[in-house]
C-alpha cells in the first residue's frame, strides 16, 4: 500500500495529542496486516486519519537509522527521500560553524540539515515553500528540543533579499513531478538563483546530485564530493568564503580528504602486486591519478578507474593482492579457481561487457574453503582478468 500523501490538516491531527499517543502505542503492520491494521483504526478515528497513522509508521520505519531521534518525528515522502544523512550534515554544519554565528537553511524540507545546524550552535533560518514541510518541520524541531534555536517560515526564499545574512545552505528540490533532475538548472529554485544569493551572502553551501554534469559547474564555486562508509551520498558546490581549493573529494566517517592539484599526466601499466578501487568520491571529482601519484600506483588503462601497485595503506581507495592476471578466459578463469581453492567468487567489473551474473553462471558450483574477486578490466586496452584470492 503507498503511502498516503499529506495536507495541512494532516499536519493538524498528526501533531494533536491523540495522534501523538496512537503513534506511540502502534507497530507498523506487515503488508498483509496493513487491511486489516486499518480497519482497527477506524475504530478510533476517521478513514483518513487511520492512512496518515499508518503512513507516518511506515515512514519512520524509512528514517530509522538515518537521523538521531528519528523514531518520534513526523515526515513527508519527498522530502524524507532527499534527507541528508546525519553523519553529512553534521560535517557540513561544522564547516559553516566555523564561518558564521547564524545561517539560512534554504529549502529546508525534512530538516536534517537544519536540526545539525542548530546543534552546532548556530541560530537558523529555515526556509520552506511548502506549508505542509513546514509544519512538519517545526514540530520535529519541538520534539527534539531545538525550537529557540531556529526560525521556520513559509516563503520562496528566491523572492527575498538576504542581504546581511552571514551564511546560506541551498537544498534545492530534485525531484520533479515525480522525476530526479540532475541539471543544475532543473533544480527547484535553479543554480541561477544560488548565483544571484550569492552575491548576497558572503558564504555559501548548495547541496547537487553528485551525477550532475560537470560542465554545468560555474567558474566560481568550488566543488566537493562526499561520500559515506563507501557511499557516494552528494555533491556540494560552494561559494565565497566557504570555497576551499578543489577539486575535492570528502570521506566520512573518517573524516579525511583528497585534494586536486592539478592533473596528473597518465601513468599506465600492467597489474601489480596490489589493485585499487577509489572511494567513489575519488572517482567522481576525477582524482584517481592524483590518489595514483600518492600511491605510486598506475591506471590499467585510460578509461577505468583501478589503480595497480605496491602494496600501499589509504582510507581512499580498497586494495586487494593480485593472485593471477591475464587475458579474458572462461577456461582459464575456471582453472584459477580450482587451483586456488576458491568456493565463493565475487565478480567486479568495468568497461566489460561480461555481465557478471552470467559469469557466475558459467563458472558453475566451486569447491574450496577460499574467497576470490575476479575483476574484468582492459588493460591496454585488452580485455582482462585478475584475481585475488583471501
């Protein structure tokens, strides 16, 4: 069942006290309860109120995890899609924090980034178009103690001067009618309206799908790519004084960063002892042979982004030892696997055509007490495999 989309007087009866005690009482119901989990609820209030219950039970069973405190908050299904991971907004809250004393939250939505600012310290401003995220909004800042903290108002920040603010974050909608938008000037208020808030306020942040097209990309901002425990989770563009040297790709928790400087000639060769797989934020802000340079490691080929060596330690990039290496063969993959013992066989690949479940396919059942990763890859622009074995 989907969930049930929300309006101002949802918002009214999810934030009175019966709604509040009934969302505390409840369980989110399996699918095949959900029918009947209704009908109990329409014991106690009315059709509609029973599918905003449930929608919210079923929405916090999305944010759990996501945010600290997500169990007794109120969500919107757009805008829970579009939350900021806690660990990310906490970072870039310290970045602004280190910067201003107060900050706008433009686009404020779920308000992840707003409660991570106000815990930083700062005094907000949190802006949204939509009434309904809005109200949202201020009770889930009541819910966490954070209210004296941040002001909330319902307005198109676009048609605002904010001269004299110290700080802005920008986190436009990327979602339209249904659809992720990946242009800059798709977004909802565009990258246009970012340029002219900038010349406004001296420091700021705007939040992009990291896939945006890098031509798209003002001379003027900075651009970072962050990443979590290995997942690409945003691109930030950034503007005045919050413009760092770039470009940058940011990995959290670690909390650890790779600058570009520069861009390194190409340094191909052949598999080592070691081959790499840049953190995905290296692969997106286009460092892997500036991480290669750190390593003393080499591409395999132009257009792909592994990296082979000497054994090496980086928080950048996942290493594995190289067993055997060697053009593109089933039969000799086969044999490989026998001779190292391999049971278990996990594929990676790119720029190859081998889909990876037909390899696994076509190796059939193995026998042995060892895992192996077999990575399909040109080298020199040959179809290849290596295999490492743990």
């Amino acid at each position: 069942m989907p969930v049930q989309s929300l309006t101002v007087a949802a918002c009214e009866f999810l934030t009175s006290p019966s709604a509040q005690q009934a969302l505390e009482e409840l369980e989110l119901p399996s699918r095949a309860q959900e029918l009947a989990f209704l009908s109990s609820l329409r014991r106690r209030f009315a059709a509609a109120e029973a599918g905003w219950l449930l929608a919210q039970l079923q929405l916090r069973a999305r944010a759990r995890g996501r945010l600290p405190g997500a169990e007794g908050l109120l969500y919107e299904p757009e805008a829970l899609e579009m939350l900021s991971a806690a660990e990310v907004a906490t970072w870039r809250a310290e970045r602004v924090q280190g910067l201003a004393r107060a900050c706008l939250d433009l686009g404020a939505g779920a308000g992840g980034d707003c409660f991570a600012l106000a815990r930083a310290g700062l005094e907000v401003d949190a802006v949204e178009l939509d009434p309904v995220r809005a109200r949202l909004l201020e009770h889930n800042l009541r819910v966490l103690g954070l209210e004296g903290r941040v002001r909330v108002r319902v307005a198109d920040w676009t048609a605002t001067s904010w001269a004299g603010a110290e700080a802005a974050f920008v986190d436009p909608a990327r979602r339209i009618d249904g659809v992720r938008v990946l242009g800059l000037e798709a977004m909802r208020p565009p990258l246009s309206a970012v340029l002219e808030l900038a010349r406004e306020v001296p420091a700021v942040w705007l939040k992009v799908a990291p896939g945006f097209d890098r031509r798209e990309l003002p001379a003027e901002a900075g651009l970072e790519f962050v990443s979590l425990a290995g997942e690409l989770k945003e691109a930030l563009l950034t503007f005045g004084a919050a413009c760092r040297p770039g470009p940058r790709a940011v990995l959290l928790p670690e909390r650890v960063e790779l600058v570009g400087d520069g861009d390194p000639k190409p340094n191909l060769g052949e598999p080592g002892a070691w081959l790499y797989e840049p953190d995905p934020a290296v692969i997106r802000a286009g460092l892997v042979r500036t991480l290669g340079v750190q390593l003393g490691a080499h591409q395999l080929d132009p257009h792909t982004a592994y990296l082979s060596g000497p054994e090496a330690q980086t928080p950048f990039a996942r290493g594995w030892r190289v067993a055997r290496w060697g053009g593109f063969s089933l039969k000799v993959l086969k044999r490989w696997l026998r001779e190292e013992g391999v049971g278990s066989l996990e594929v990676k690949r790119r720029r190859s055509p081998v889909e990876p479940a037909t390899l696994q396919r076509q190796v059939g059942k193995l026998k042995g007490g060892r895992r192996g990763t077999v990575f399909l890859t040109p080298v020199a622009e040959r179809p290849a495999m290596l295999l490492a074995v743990s």
